[in-house]
C-alpha cells in the first residue's frame, strides 16, 4: 500500500469495495474454510487486501478459462492470507497471475549436469517466476479450498516472497530481530529430518514434495502453518515458531491450540 495514505488509501478503498457485490464476497468467504477462525476484524482487513490486490495485479485466464470475479475473489482472499500482517508491499515488482483452467505443462530447455540439453515436458499446479508473473491451475485452486494442507495460491506466494532477495532458497527476507542463524539451523534440521523419514519410506502427515529442495520446504510448510497449524506445530515446532515470527501471525492460537512456548 505504498503511498496510498491516510484518505487517499480510504477513497481506493471505498471505490474498489464498491465494485464487489457484498454477497458474492460472503459467498466466497464461506468457501474458504482456511478463513473460519480469523476475526471479523481480521477478515475485513484481508478482504481489503484482496481488493487492492486485484487492483494491482492482472488476473490473465488462458487455455479459455471463463474467470469469474468470485473465482478472482477466491484467488485474492487465499493470496493475500500471507501478508495480512506484512502489507501488500511484500508483492510489490509483479504484477500477472495467469489462471489455467488445470494442470499445465510448460515446456522448457533444462541443461543436465552432464550439459545435455533436454526439453522438461512436466504437468505443474503452479509456479511462480523470479521477477514475473504467478502461474496457477483453477482445477488446483479449487481442490486446495478443502482444509487439508494442500494450498497451491499459499504455496506459490510463499516463493514468492522468498524470492524478494533474489533466487528461492527457503529463507525469504527476516524481519529485525529476527536470526538468520536460527531460520537457518531450525529449517535444515526439519528438513533432513523429513527428507530421511521420507526416504526411509514413512508416510509424512506433511506433503513429501516438501523434500524436493529448501526451497519447497518453505512453501509447503507455509501451506501447512496456515491451513493445518497443529499438524506443523506437532511435527516441527520450532518450524512453526519460526513461520509465526515471520509472518507476524499464530494461526494455532486461532484454533484455541496451545499457548506460544516463545
Ligand atoms: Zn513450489
């Protein structure tokens, strides 16, 4: 919301509020059970966000997907779940989603490490690229509605944001106060911890795609803080502190679990 300040911020608002028919967005919200346990005032703020949100940004259908505005609501609300304590400046340098109806296949050249070149032929639910747009399947934004930790719009926007001090390495920008040192050391031991119980076979409550790199394992442990907290809190607890401390919200205190052991 840079710049937008003090009245000038309210009329945008007033103007962007009154473009959206207030039963719709009801509507949404009761679609989104992820949503359930934020506070009206927090759902307000949120709806807000989503607002200008999709005043900033391109929402592109391809493949002829007809992208209604409660299906662009849905995308806004979820998008912007993330940064409700953080400010919209978080997605700032980007400015396209594009919606496919379902899974999509790019098509690019990837270099092997022997230097063979070789055309990567992989059907993707999402992705998001360095300095450009987000990609997202609707068919996956749909199924990611259900509260099961699976959320491909939380996971995408979670490279994000790790993205915004350059390539996505799993440690996104930290606020002040917050340890480099200590993201670093809780995030590798989680992360060794599941890659060996994955390769030994275990069947992990968090989704195994997290062990593809650092990197998916801040997306999907973002995903599971937000939609299943308990489960991160159970499995990685100092994970979830570390989540808690940067996105400035406890989604476990939401859900009436236990009190903050920092
Ligand atoms: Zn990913």
């Amino acid at each position: 919301m840079r710049g937008l300040t003090g009245w000038w911020q309210s009329r945008v608002l007033e103007r962007e509020r009154a473009r959206v028919d207030p039963q719709d967005l009801a509507r949404v919200l009761d679609a989104l059970p992820l949503l359930d346990e934020l506070t009206d005032e927090e759902t307000r703020r949120l709806a807000d966000l989503a607002l200008l949100f999709l005043r900033d940004k391109r929402l592109d259908p391809a493949q002829g997907l007809a992208l209604t505005d409660a299906m662009r609501l849905a995308i806004a609300l979820q998008a912007c779940l993330p940064v409700l304590e953080l400010g919209l400046d978080w997605y700032s340098g980007w400015y396209a989603v594009i919606v496919y109806p379902e899974e999509f296949v790019p098509e690019r050249e990837v270099v092997g490490d022997d230097g063979v070149v070789w055309t990567e032929r992989e059907a993707k639910s999402g992705e998001a690229w360095e300095q450009g747009p987000i990609i997202l399947s609707w068919a996956d934004v749909e199924a990611g509605m259900e509260r099961d930790g699976y959320n491909v719009v939380i996971h995408e926007l979670a490279h994000k944001l790790d993205m915004r001090d350059g390539a996505a390495n799993g440690c996104p920008p930290l606020h002040a106060g917050m340890s480099p040192k200590v993201w670093a050391e809780t995030f590798s031991a989680a992360y060794e911890n599941l890659c060996l119980r994955v390769d030994a076979g275990e069947e992990t409550p968090i989704d195994p795609y997290a062990t593809e790199s650092p990197a998916e394992f801040f997306a999907v442990l973002s995903e599971t803080f937000f939609e299943l907290p308990d489960l991160l809190y159970a499995e990685y607890p100092k994970v979830y502190e570390q989540l808690r401390d940067f996105y400035r919200q406890d989604p476990l205190i939401r859900l009436g679990g236990p009190a903050r052991t920092s």
